[in-house]
C-alpha cells in the first residue's frame, strides 16, 4: 500500500547542483522571475519604478520578453488581451502607489472579462507596512485594499522564502474558472536584497476544474429535451471555457435558437440556421427570449447589456450555467449549475436526447427579419457600410479591439466575428482606452497576424501614447480611429435625456499627423474609401493608424419602449 506521506518528489541531480551552487548576485526579483518562468510565462507586461527595479533587473537578465508600455492602466489592457488571446496567465508589473493605481481600470476590465492577469507589484519596505506611515514615497496606508474589492484574488510575499509559493497560489487561482486578475504584494527590500535561497527549479499551479453535480444536469438535460420551446442564451464563458464546438453540438441536437451576448461573440455560428446572431437590445429579440418555455443560460450573469438594461422577464424555466458563484441566480431565480461552460456542456450532452423540431430555423429567421425591419426603417446606411467595411477588410481570424464607442455598439449587435475569441471590447467594465493598447497585447501573442483596434476620438486620447509602444516593438496592429469631434454616444445620450449637451465637445489633434510624428503610417479615408485603406493597412506589416471623420448615429433603443 502507498500512504500520501510516501509520494515525495525527489530532487533530480541538476536540481541538487543548482541549490549547492546558485549563481551569485540573486535576489529577490530572480526568485519572481525564476517562479514566473517555471509556470509557463514566456512575456511579462509592465512599466518600471523605483520600488520595482529590483525584478525588473532580473527580468533583464532572464529569457522573458519584456513588453513595457507608457501608462500602466494600458499594460494592463495589454495583459487582459494577452491573457484573452492565449488563455494563459499574463504577468504585469507595477510599481507601488500611483503606478499600482493606475491599473485599477485595466484591472476592473480584467475582472469583468475574466481575463486571466497576474498582477505583480512592489511595496515600500517592510519597515514601511502596518500603518506606520514612515513617509516612504508611493506610501499607501493598505495598497492592496484599493485592489481587493476588484481582482479575485489578493497575495502577499513578506519574506523571500514566501516567493515562490505566492507566486504560484496567484497563478493557480487566476486560471481556476471563473479565470480573472489577481493581486501579488511583495516589499522593495524584499525584492532588492540578496537571497541564499536556490535556484527555482519545481513549482506548479495546477488550475481546479469545476465540474457540474450531476443530479442538476440530469434535471437540466430532461428539461431541455423535453421542452417545446427552448431558446440558448450563449455569454463569455462559453469562448472562455472553449466550449464552442460543445455549444454547437447541444443546439443541433435540440433544436434550440442560439443568441450570443456581446461577450459571448463567436461562441455559435453567425450564418447557422438557429443563430439569433447578438441583438439583445431589440425588443423582438427579448420578446422571443421571454417566449421560450426553457431557456438555457451558459455562461452569462444577464446582466444589464444581455438583458435588455433589465427589461428581459423570462416567462418559462430558466437553467443558468455559470462559473462565477456570485452571478448564479443573481438576476433571475433559475436552476443554477456551478460549473466551467465546457465541463457542464460535455456533461449535458452525455445525457440530453434528441429533440425534433423543424420549425426552430424558420422561427429564427422570422426573428431577424423582424429585427433588419427594424433597423431598415430608421435610415442608418451609413453605419451598416461602416461597419460591413470593417467585417470585409478584416481578415477572418484576425482579432478585433473595440473600445466604447458607437461603432463598437453597432458591432456588439451587428457584426460577425467568424470565429470564437476574435472580437473583444471594454463591455465588461465600460472605460475608455480599452481597444488599441489590448490589440498590441494581442499582437504580441500572435505575432505575424494582423489585429484590429477600433475607438473614437475622445476614446483614442486616452491611449494615444502606446503609438510609441506599438513602434518601438513594430506590432501588427492597424488603428481605425473614427472621428466624430466629441464622446458621440455621450452626445446623443444627453441631448435625448436633456435637449442639450456639455462636456462632449472635444478639441483634437490632427491624428494622421500625430501618428506620423510616432514614425506610424496614418491616413485620413472616408466612408467609399474605408474597405480599402483598412485592408492595406491591415496588409502592411507593423503599426498604422486609418482616420474616419464621421458623425455615426446609434439605433434607436427599445428598452425605454
């Protein structure tokens, strides 16, 4: 018989040589650096500071790639894609006080996307902790409390012997499901000091798997099968989880109509007979929704942006799948099941039957007929071409970057993504700046692949010095910046509630000279020109900014109907 306390690992000889004989002049940083690199981590994100020097100096020494952007809110965006992208944990690096405080958007994001960060940052020395308010620069009374309430998870490495083993318990819990940013402390003397401690050789993170109980599938998958109506709500868990081809496979064998949310684009074919696409905010789309008898919910809180801005009262049964404890049931009573997207799919396929159902396509395409007819009758042409250009241009599995802008609004409804994980946007937390520097995450990842950003003028601002970034490491990212001389949607938003605007109007820069100061090609296009002047762009190696100057309308909304 084996007892647990016999299954010790034992050092290899390579590992007994490195702790006899560790290589001089390490410290702290090397142990960040060492525990980073035998997780996996391949790039790090971040900007330096004083307090921080310490492992960005062991970074220098080390075979990670250093990616270093001019804001550290936009290395977080930056991180957030990357970890999006590759479904790996990606580092970011920060410095204590006003940098670490930077971040908190990025990291808010990060959150409400799931995307999987792992937030390293200094402290002030150790002397400097506890409340004893010392004076030190960038002291805070409780740094990590400004970051607690936001990422799921908060570390603390006090000593260096702790390092390693913090490091890893972060790691581990930003890619247990639900995935999301978490938060690592560690002080500057900590960092700087020289360490005795060997090399780090073993250390694994293993993320836990969630799996559904099985007595709840059982009921959902009798529900399902036996339903006359059922209609899949499908949000960002399923292209988180990966569980595309699952969700796929679940609709056809039920028949059930598939509507996407706007974090959910591409987890269900945008042309397949029982797509709903992603109109959410249309009523003939909630109506539908409130008309199934079951409605499976995978992957989604239902929140304001799925629902309608609330609107949405479901009249039948409701199953919801959902990683996050917290959103179960959160907005509507249903039959909640804790589980990964794809670990509850694959387990309702193994018992769900066949459901027939030859009228569910035609009831689909009613549903967005209904809906074009809506959207036809309000003379938007513009905004259609706008975006079908930006659909034609860009290749298919490139990736696309949307800031919070009125193009981007269109594109949560209207634009195909063609593949999962494609098509991201600042949804989750709703902050400006969103979309360039998370695409140059994403180029970074997917280096020799074209990857899109999209923002407004007022959006753009916010994010205008990572054109130096995007030169310095000559990223494939192609910035269409759509002009409209203010914050538009925030324009129309006050002149529908007040009759009048204030605080929208910007003054802005000549971009197209902007970017060509930065060494960024740039050009200035119109509406007849923008298919092309995006496709070569997008063909062009390296970065590049597109300019369209134009005043783009929302559709009208339904909710206050």
């Amino acid at each position: 018989m084996t007892h647990d306390h016999d299954l010790v690992l034992r050092p290899t000889e390579a590992q007994k040589a490195a702790a006899l004989a560790p290589p001089p002049g390490r410290t702290g940083g090397d142990l960040v650096v060492e525990t980073l690199q035998g997780l996996g981590a391949t790039t790090v994100f971040g900007l330096p500071g004083q307090h921080a020097l310490g492992v960005f100096d062991a970074v220098r020494r080390s075979d990670l790639r250093l990616v270093t952007l001019r804001v550290e809110n936009n290395a977080g965006f930056a991180a957030d894609a990357y970890g999006r992208i590759t479904g790996e944990a990606a580092p970011l690096l920060l410095s204590t006080g006003p940098g670490a405080l930077t971040s908190l958007p990025a990291l808010q994001e990060a959150s409400a996307a799931s995307a999987p960060v792992v937030a390293i940052c200094s402290q002030v020395p150790s002397a400097g902790l506890g409340g004893g308010r010392r004076g030190h620069l960038h002291e805070l009374r409780d740094q990590q409390a400004s970051f607690r309430e936001i990422v799921k998870s908060v570390h603390v490495a006090r000593t260096q012997s702790q390092i390693p083993s913090v490091i890893a318990e972060a790691w581990e819990s930003a890619l247990t499901a639900p995935h999301g940013p978490v938060w690592v402390e560690i002080p500057e003397d900590t960092i700087r000091a020289e360490t005795v401690i060997p090399q780090v050789t073993g250390v694994d993170a293993t993320p836990h798997e969630l799996a559904p109980r099985p007595e709840l599938t059982a009921l959902a998958a009798h529900w399902l099968e036996t339903a006359s109506r059922p209609v899949i709500i499908a949000g960002g868990g399923v292209v988180r989880a990966d569980a595309a081809g699952k969700l796929k496979q679940l609709a056809e064998r039920l028949n059930a109509p598939v509507v996407t949310t706007f974090g959910g684009k591409g987890a269900f074919p945008w042309n397949h007979p029982l797509s709903l696409q992603s109109w959410l905010e249309d009523r003939h789309t909630t109506g539908f929704l409130e008309d199934a008898d079951v409605l499976l919910v995978v992957g989604s809180g239902l929140g304001e942006l799925s629902s309608n801005y609330h609107t949405f009262l479901p009249g039948g049964r409701v199953i919801q799948i959902e990683a996050d404890l917290g959103k179960l049931e959160s907005n509507h009573p249903a039959l909640g099941i804790h589980a990964d997207a794809r670990l509850a799919l694959m387990a309702l396929l193994e018992t769900v039957g066949e459901r027939e159902d030859p009228y569910a396509p035609e009831r689909a395409r009613m549903l967005l007929a209904e809906v074009a007819g809506r959207i036809a009758a309000q003379e938007l042409t513009l905004e259609q071409e706008a975006l079908a250009a930006v659909r034609a241009a860009l290749p298919a599995r490139s990736p696309s970057f949307w800031d919070m802008t009125i193009l981007s609004y269109w594109a949560w409804s209207a634009f195909d993504p063609k593949h999962p994980n494609t098509m991201h946007s600042a949804q989750g937390a709703g902050g400006l700046g969103y979309a360039f520097p998370a695409a140059l995450g994403a180029a970074v990842a997917e280096p020799g692949t074209p990857v899109l950003a999209v923002s407004g003028d007022g959006g753009a601002m916010y994010s205008i010095a990572e054109l130096a970034t995007a030169r310095q490491y000559d990223l494939d990212v192609t910035w269409l910046i759509v002009d409209d001389g203010g914050y538009g949607i925030l324009r129309e938003y006050m002149t529908d509630a007040f009759g009048a605007t204030a605080g929208t109007e910007l003054t802005r820069p000549d971009f197209v000279a902007l970017a060509a100061s930065f060494g960024v090609p740039a050009v200035a296009t119109t509406p007849e020109r923008l298919r092309a002047d995006l496709a070569e762009a997008l063909a062009t190696p390296g970065p590049s900014v597109v300019v369209l100057p134009a005043v783009l309308r929302m559709f009208a909304p339904t909710h206050l109907d």
